[in-house]
C-alpha cells in the first residue's frame, strides 16, 4: 500500500518537474528579470498599503524596537489575529486569523510551508526570533502571485523570513547572545555567518532554553482568593539551524536548509477547585531538511522549485497511579515528503501569469490502541492572473486539491477534491496621494486532520473538509510630510465577511463523542491599522503604532439552539494594541499596552462561562555600543507592569509581573 502510494508521488513529481526542466535547457538566460510593482516608503519600510489584501509586516527593526523576543509576542501586534496562549515559556502557542481557527492559518518558513497532520495545528513558541528578519501576515490571497500552491490553499498566512548573511566589510560575522528573567529563564545563542568566496555563504544558529516556570498567580472561586504557584511548568529546549546559500547570478539562487528542534517540557494543565497536581510530560523531536532554487530565466520568464523531507516526533507521558506500571505513554511519529514547483510568465509590462504545483506524501505512526496508521497523498494546483499598473491592481486565481488517503488497518476515507477560487483589486484614487481602495474574495477549505478523521472512537472517516468563505472591503493610505517633521504616516481599515461550512465539532453521540459537520459560523469584523513616526529636535524621534479589532463571531448552526447567535468561544468582540517607541543615540524606549475584551470559554455565552478582558502593559529600554569592528547591544524590560491576574485559556493563569534582559555581542 505504502509502495503504491510512494510510486503515485514519483510520478506526479517527475510529471510537473519535466516541463521546467526542458524549458531551462531551452530558454535563453542571458538577462535577469526583476518583478514589477515592488513599493517602497521610506528607506527601509516596506509598503503594505498598495495591497489589495490586508498584508501586515514587523521587521528586524520593529521587533528589537518593541523589545520582543517570541514569535508569539510578534504576533499579537497583528490585528484581526488571536494567538491561543496556554500559559508559561513552553506553553503551546497557535495563532488564528479573523476566528476561522488555527487550522485555517498556514505558517511559512522561509518559503515553505510547516504543517502537522495530526492535529492541523502548528505551535509557533518552537521558532526563535533571533535569527528572523521578517515576519509579515497576509490575509485572503496576497498579491504575489508566484507562491508555492500550498499558500494558495489557506485563509490566512504568517510568513517568517530569516536572516540572509550580508557581507559588507569583513567575510565573517558572529552573534553571541544571552537572555535571561523571572522563573529561571536562560536563553543563550549563537549566530555565525561565513562567506565561501563570491558565490556561497553559510550560516549557523544554535539556541538553548530553560525556564523552570514556576510563576505564582492569584486563584479566585467565588469569594475566597488565595495565592498559588504555576507547576510542572518547566522547560528546555533545544534549537539549532544550517543554511546553505548560493547566488549564480544569470543562473538562479538557491539555499538549502537544515532545522532541529528538541524539547522536554511539563504540561501544567488546568487550575480547577484547588487541584493543581499535573505530571504529564510532552518530549517533541521536530527535524526538517528544505531547498528552494529560483532562477529569473529573463524578463518574461521565472520558476521556482522547493523540496522538504520533515520528520517529527512526540512522546506524551502522564504518571499516576490509576495506570498500569504507574504511567501511560503515547508515542507518535509523522513524516512528510513535499515537492513544489512554480512558473511565473511575464508577457507585457503590467501584465503577469503563474502556476504551481504542490504534491505531498504525509504518514503517521502511533503506539495508541486501534491506530490504522493512515498515509496521506495530495496534490495542489494554483493557476492566476494578475494586471498591476500604478495605480490599479487586479489579481484573480483557482485552487485546484485532490486528496486521496490508505490506511493499513480499517477503510480509510473517500478521496476528495476541489475547485477554490480568489480575486482581489486594488485601486489609487488620485495620482499625487496613495489613497487606496481595495475588495478581495477568497473561497478556501481545511482538510480533516487524522485526529478528526481516525482518533479511536472519537475520529469520523465521514467528515467533509471545512469550507470557508472570505469578503474584504478596505482603505489605505500613506504619506510622508517632510515639512512637519514626519517620516510616515500610514493608515489602513478594512470591513470583512468571512462564512464558515460545515464546521468540524465533537457532539455526543449515545456514550461518546464523534467528530461531525455539524458547525456553521458567520464572522463579521472590522481591522484598524496605523502608524507613524515623527522627528524631534536634539536627535529624538517618536514611532507610533496601533491596532484595533473588532469581530462578531457567531454560531448559526440550528435555529432556535442555546448557542444560536452566540459568540464562539475564545473570540473577544474588542482587541488592540498600542505602543509608543522614543528613539535617541543615547537610549531607545518603548511603551506598549494590549488589550482584549471579554471572551466565553464554552458556546453558550452565560455568565458562568464568562472570562473576563484584559489589559496588560509592557515597558523596554535599549542602547547600542558600538565597539570599533564590532558592537554590544543591552536591552531590558519589564512585563506585564501592572502584575494584571488573567487567562488567555480559562483555567490556564499567566504570569504576573516579570522582567526580562538581554546582552547581545556582534563581531
């Protein structure tokens, strides 16, 4: 079975790989092709405003100037985003877009997409910051079209961009770091950069964490508050990364990738009645090997191929004496095979056509009882069309996904496929202002994970995929006034209408719960970005951003049901952030506050499941050294200033008043 599978994907790899290959031997490469319609404000700020779907960026900049130092914390800065937080430094982490829920959202690594199989979910707290470059949020389809077909397939997707060596004075780099703070926090790392002569250049990162997490936090049932302290909530964690570049220059560009994540932490659980006793432990090994090679063949025509082995591993323990030898472990084991091929043709001026295609092999391996070990084949194709001039951008797409599945043990679900399409415009009202109007749609679906389809008697081999429906309706704009002093100023709002099918839940069926399509979700929301940055005398400058989200998220399943017109749960109505950045030679300091509004916990919006909003405020200070040939930067903050008491997850506390500091050496 497993070889039949295998044969499949060897010929739908060698049957797109073909075409690109002969056109390589056949095209002249004599010229380099650069994509058109690249905006840029300011020095080193990139536009978001021309897009025609809401694109978000933080770069390097951005992320030491707020002094974050987790993707997550990044990521929260987004609006129209909730990050489901369990608590702690190794707490899992996993972000949602406009409330269509995590497996929704696809997170890009450098270019290729990290997926999970198992539970749909990827947990963004494993990937480090200090290597990343960029990490940037598209919602619906973005506006470039030449993207592996993966992109194409999801609602929303958070892209992270690590660094790319630069070598301006010497053929070396080295980065030396060390973070520490409350709860036993260590963080040490390493970056090293080394140039192999005028072609080639590697890169290494290494990165160790430990936090015992043992923070305290005030506990409230009814009248009675008393103080406790977080448990089983420690940490450490193992990272490291190689990369490979090489610039032929008429040629094409490739780098190739190697990851390694090790990590053994404690599961705190839920705080409920006074019963904090937890000893489940989670170990996951995560290990992945990618390429990507890009060549502009010449100004009509561009391709671009990636390939990815991953593999990942996760043993699940919990000790007590209710189990046989005193413990119970699980043991679960994925692989994935991926393959991606995109070809971008550039008639005219403004006028652009891609293709791509994706094909994927993913297994899983469990010691659980009555696990059928499914294996999974999918292929992805994206076709689109794009008209971008100055002032006009129209941008149109279809999804095509075929997915059919084995199992070794049971009958494994039907094959599926489906057409998906997307179109988005974007139009500059005057010519001498960057007033922009824009609208999109976007019709996406979700594939059932192997949880929902195969989990012992809970899994439903039955299940349809999820289909989701996005509109977006919006305005941007952006300008700089050199006479006042102001650098930037940009400014976005969109309305948005997102409708969600056949929504996969657990209902109880007789003694159990099953996995139905029984869901139906209607979401309406509103995103408000803006931003600027004002110079003031004696060398000061002041950077202003904020971010307000508001959604309506509510279930429309049965008529007439307790829940119908509710707000679904872990969606607050209100969220957003603010922060204000003072920028000088001799010290940088930001101040940040986020806040979110009330949220329910279960369906039913009752006042027993009612988890009240928050807010939280976080101050960091900065300065740079800078060292003849080299530099010291130091940097500290102080979290959560107001020591607020509040859950992201009912029943999952975080963590009060802490402070955090940070030394780092370049050479």
């Amino acid at each position: 079975m497993q070889y039949i599978l295998i044969k499949r994907l060897s010929g739908l790899l060698c049957a797109w790989l073909f075409p690109f290959v002969a056109l390589y031997a056949q095209v002249d490469t004599t010229t380099y092709h650069q994509l058109s319609g690249v905006e840029v404000l300011g020095k080193v700020r990139p536009s978001v405003t021309r897009k025609s779907t809401p694109l978000q960026v933080m770069d390097k900049a951005g992320i030491e100037r707020l002094g974050v130092q987790d993707l997550s914390e990044a990521v929260k800065r987004f609006s129209g985003v909730t990050v489901q937080d369990y608590g702690g430094i190794g707490g899992l982490k996993t972000v949602s877009v406009r409330s269509l829920g995590a497996k929704h959202t696809a997170v890009s690594y450098d270019g290729v997409t990290v997926t999970d199989a198992q539970s749909g979910q990827v947990d963004i707290g494993r990937f480090s910051l200090d290597n990343v470059d960029m990490v940037s949020l598209s919602i619906g389809q973005a506006d470039d079209i030449f993207q592996t077909a993966r992109v194409y397939a999801s609602a929303g997707a958070l892209n992270i961009k690590t660094a790319f060596p630069r070598f301006e004075q010497k053929p070396s780099h080295v980065w030396l770091q060390v973070k520490g703070g409350s709860f036993g926090f260590v963080n040490p790392s390493l970056r090293y950069e080394q140039k192999l002569g005028t072609k080639y250049a590697a890169t290494l990162n290494a990165d160790y964490q430990h936090a015992d997490g043992r923070y305290p936090f005030t506990f409230t049932n009814g009248n009675i508050v008393t103080e406790e302290k977080r448990h089983n909530s420690d940490i450490d964690s193992y990272h490291g990364e190689m990369n490979f570049f090489a610039d032929w220059a008429k040629a094409g560009k490739m780098q190739l990738k190697g990851y390694w994540f090790d990590s053994d932490r404690g599961l705190p659980g839920s705080v409920v009645l006074y019963s904090d006793y937890h000893k489940e432990r989670l170990e996951n090994r995560n290990g992945f090997v990618q390429a990507n090679y890009e060549n502009r063949l010449n100004h009509v025509f561009a391709f671009k191929i990636s390939g990815k082995f991953d593999y990942a591993w996760t043993r699940y323990r919990d000790f007590h004496s209710q189990y046989e030898n005193g413990q119970q472990k699980d043991v679960y084991t994925q692989r994935e095979i991926y393959g991606s091929a995109a070809f971008l043709y550039t008639p005219k001026e403004y006028w652009s056509f891609s293709l791509a295609e994706d094909v994927y092999y993913n297994t899983l391996d469990a010691t659980t009882p009555k696990c059928p070990f499914p294996e999974r084949l999918t292929s992805l194709t994206a076709v689109a069309a794009q008209y971008k001039n100055p002032r006009f951008t129209a941008t149109a797409s279809l999804l095509g996904t075929f997915i059919t599945e084995t199992l070794e043990i049971g009958e494994a679900a039907p094959d599926r496929s489906k057409l998906s399409p997307a179109v988005s415009l974007s139009y500059r009202l005057f010519p001498e202002q960057n007033l922009r109007l824009r609208a999109s749609y976007k019709h996406s679906y979700r594939i059932p994970t192997f949880n929902d389809l195969y989990y012992d008697r809970l899994g439903n081999r039955m299940l349809h995929p999820e289909k989701a429906t996005q509109y977006n309706i919006g305005m941007t704009w952006s300008e700089s006034f050199s006479d006042l002093s102001l650098d930037y100023v940009s400014f976005s709002v969109d309305g948005y209408y997102n409708k969600v099918k056949d929504k996969i839940v657990a209902l109880p069926t007789m003694f159990i719960w099953k996995m139905m399509n029984m869901g139906k979700v209607n979401i309406g929301g509103l995103d408000v970005n803006a931003s600027a940055q004002l110079r003031l005398p004696a060398s000061f400058s002041v950077l202003l951003d904020g971010s307000y989200t508001w959604q309506h998220a509510v279930d429309r399943t049965t008529k007439g049901s307790k829940i119908y017109g509710d707000q679904i749960p872990y969606t607050p109505e209100h969220a957003g952030t603010v922060s204000v950045g003072v920028e000088h030679p001799w010290l940088n300091a930001t101040w940040t506050l986020m806040a979110v509004g009330d949220r329910y916990s279960l369906q039913q919006n009752i006042p027993e499941n009612l988890i009240k909003g928050y807010v939280e405020q976080q101050l960091s200070f900065n300065r740079t050294f800078s060292l003849r040939h080299c530099s010291l930067r130091l940097q500290a903050e102080i979290l959560n200033i107001g020591n607020v008491t509040y859950d992201v997850i009912r029943y999952y506390p975080m963590p009060g008043r802490s402070f955090r500091a940070s030394v780092r050496f370049v050479y």
